[in-house]
C-alpha cells in the first residue's frame, strides 16, 4: 500500500464547509436580520451586531453550539464571504454581545425565523382533512453538572430546562421554540405562546388549522381559546389521572364499537360530548360543549401469549372539535409522535443539548437562533434531498437534519478568486453532490 505525501498549500484555498454560503444567503435574501439588529441596537464602532449573529448561526448549521467553535474561522477568507460579513468576531465578542443584547436580539431573531419561512414560501403539506398541522409538545434539555441561571428538576428527572417548540406541517417547520425554567410546568404562560403562535402561523398559511398538544395541555382554558378561533380545529390528549379506568371500561364495552385484534385483547372506542363552564374573554361565566373520544383496552393476554392473572387496562383519550370520526381522530392525533423526531434533531442533530451560556437570556437567544437555523436546514434538504436528482438516497419526504448537515453543509470545494469574481469547484468524484448544492444555490440565490 503506498503513503501519501502530505503537504500544505500556500497559494490554493480549500473549504471543507462549502454549505455555509446557502446559509448565508438564507439569512442575507429571506430575512431583514442584519437592518433590524442595526435598528434594534445601534452600534458607533466595532464588530456590527449582524455579523456577531451571523457568525453564531453558521456555526450551529455546522451542528456546533459552543463560541470557541469561531476561532476556528477568524481567518478564514470564505466563512467571512459567504456569509457577507465585514469581520468575523472572536469567541470574546461573540459571548460579550449576545451576553449583553440578549433580549434585543431575541426579539429579532424572532421575527426573522417566521419572515424566513413566509418569503422562502415553504411547502406545507396538508393532513387528510386538509387542515395544516400545529404540534406544540415540550421536552426536557440536560444542563445537569451545571450552576447556569434557571437549570431546575425537569420532568425527566435531571437538572435541565424545558424547551417548548411548535412545530408547522409535516414537514416540522419551527414556528418558536420559547425556553424555560426546568421545574415549570408546560400549561404555565401556556395561553400567551398559543396566541402567539396562532398569530404568526396565519401569516405565513391562510388553510384551517389543526392545533395538536399532549396530555400536559389538557386544560379548560386551552379549549377555550382555541374554540375562539373559526378557522382552528384542535386534538388535545385527555389526561385520565383521576379517572375511575374500571367505571370507564363498563361504560366503553356497553356502548362503544368493540374490535378484537388477536385473542386475549379488546379495544373499545366511543365518544361523548360534555358541558363545561368557563369563564369567557368578557370575563363572564359560560357553558362550553366538548367532545372526548375515548378508547379502552383491556388485555387478558399479553402480546407474547401469557395468560393474566388479573386483566389489564389502558385508559386513552381525545379532546377534538372535528366532526370526523373517532378513529379518524385518533389516527390523526398518531402524526403527532413526529415531534419526537423533530426533538432529536435541535438536541443530537444540532448539538443543542447543553447550552453554552450561563445566563438564561442569552441561552433563550440561542435556542431563537437554533429555530432559525433549523428551518433554514430543513429548507435546504426539502429543496435538493428529496428530489430524484442529486444525491442517491433512499425516498423520503423529509431528510434529517444531521443528513443535510453531513452531505451539504461538509460538503469540499475550492475557492478561487479571477478578478472580482469568486468561484467554488468541486470535485469531479461528487457528481451527486454538486448537483444537490446547485439546486439549492440557485434557489436561495437567485430564486
């Protein structure tokens, strides 16, 4: 097997990063980051503000969350174009500002992910009913070993915060993914993000929408304001915590329609309409119908043909304002399990599990610039990763973040400069690759 020889080129520019500059132009075209941060936060001298949030967000499209991560980069000819910075800032600059203007940012950065997602005009893919999708379910961050401001006991029993995402369609379009304090419950403030993100989904899709929480959500009040929007249907999962399960399996198996799947298990499914009092947006009591779909399980043997000594019992339910049936409810409530991918994703995907801030303002900063981040990924794959052109991979509707990250963002080229023009060339062994990246330069670019 013969050696190689390594050298060092002196003359000739190599990136191992050439995906950036789809993000650059992501940020640059769809988005009006850089004059609301200049508007926002006026600045005399110095490293301008946009560049500093720029900087930081092309380090997460490179699945990197710390600030040491742009040392790397401080010399480093194409991040700075790509990107269309003036300088890149050191890993000092980086934690002072977003330290220091977190709130500011925060507010811009915000508004940036759903200004991209209404000028990048996204595809949403609509459910059998024709509504579009809304998942909000919450998941517990790992920051144990830690002394950073709001790091309490979560729910998955460690020291962490709690991250409340909203997801847009199939596809897992990022609306806001607000942080929390660990140890605070989802249904705390809950009402304010569900204005919030109502507001912002109807900007961006004008088609009904069909608003999917789990059981942590399953409030009165939820219900209530979501039945003020005529063009917002909802699936809430009913939490049975204090239910009698023995009261509602004689009720299901009386009048429910009863399946057997295999021997030793009988599924009941039924639905019920209930009046509730609450109080309205006049702040006067009143009388609220609600539909619950419920379904029953009861298992006299187990899945592996174990004959029980005592019968087992699931308790499950819905609350809906469809007028589909009740295993139409149920199958549609089944998408929302999607979260659980989509979850992985920031977390493993983006390297956002442990936040590197100690302050919680600045750490709410980047989980804004993750949500960002993340549509911008998401959009990138849905452009060039799912075509039939490209990159060989097996049919998919929708790619995982870490996929765009590993086949575009990591994707080689050469950087040469003829007069005032750059040029990026690849390499002819990644056919596929080129082609993927042409697609989605062309369309973040110039499209």
């Amino acid at each position: 097997m013969k050696h190689f020889i390594l050298e060092r080129s002196d003359d000739e520019f190599y990136t191992s990063t050439s995906g950036i500059a789809l993000v650059g132009h992501a940020l640059n075209r769809f988005t009006k980051l850089t004059s609301s941060i200049a508007k926002a936060v006026p600045l005399a001298h110095g490293i301008s503000h946009a560049d500093v949030i720029r900087s930081f967000c092309a380090l997460l499209s490179q699945g990197k969350s710390d600030y040491a991560a742009i040392e790397q980069h401080r010399e480093d000819d194409f991040f700075r174009e790509a990107l269309g910075l003036s300088q890149v800032p050191s890993e000092a600059t980086l934690r002072q500002r977003m330290d220091d203007h977190a709130a500011e940012f925060l507010q811009v950065v915000s508004w940036a992910t759903v200004e991209f997602l209404m000028k990048a005009e996204v595809p949403l893919t609509s459910l059998s009913t024709g509504h579009i999708a809304v998942d909000i379910d919450g998941f517990a961050m790992d920051n144990s070993g830690t002394k950073k401001e709001c790091v309490s006991r979560t729910y998955r029993n460690f020291d962490g915060y709690l991250a409340m995402p909203v997801y847009l369609a199939n596809e897992g379009w990022l609306i806001e993914c607000p942080l929390l304090p660990g140890s605070q419950h989802p249904q705390k403030a809950f009402i304010p993000l569900l204005q919030r993100a109502l507001a912002k989904v109807q900007q961006i899709c004008k088609e009904k929408i069909l608003m999917r929480t789990d059981s942590a959500h399953d409030a009165v009040a939820n219900r209530v304001e979501l039945s003020r929007h005529g063009d917002v249907d909802y699936i809430i999962k009913w939490n049975p915590r204090k239910q009698d399960p023995e009261a509602w399996k004689a009720l299901a198996f009386s009048k429910g329609k009863i399946e057997t799947p295999r021997p030793g298990k009988r599924v009941a499914i039924f639905s019920v309409t209930e009046q509730h009092s609450a109080t309205n947006e006049n702040g006067q009591e009143q009388e609220y119908f609600f539909r619950r779909v419920v379904r029953v399980t009861e298992r006299t043997i187990d899945k592996k043909g174990q004959q029980l000594l005592i019968p087992e019992t699931e308790l499950e339910g819905w609350w809906t304002s469809l007028s589909v049936t009740d295993e139409e409810v149920i199958a549609l409530y089944q998408g929302h399990g999607l979260c659980e991918q989509y979850h992985s994703e920031i977390k493993t995907d983006m390297d956002l599990e442990r936040f590197p801030s100690g302050k919680f303002a600045t750490n709410q900063l980047v989980m804004a610039c993750t949500a960002l981040v993340y549509n911008i990924l998401r959009f990138i794959g849905q452009l060039s990763l799912v075509t039939s052109r490209g990159i060989i991979r097996h049919p998919a509707k929708r790619r995982r973040i870490k996929t765009v990250i590993q086949e575009l963002i990591y994707c080689a080229a050469r950087l040469i400069a003829t007069g005032r023009r750059l040029k990026l060339r690849f390499s002819r062994h990644v056919q596929g690759h080129f082609e993927a990246y042409r697609i989605a330069y062309q369309r973040l670019a110039y499209g």
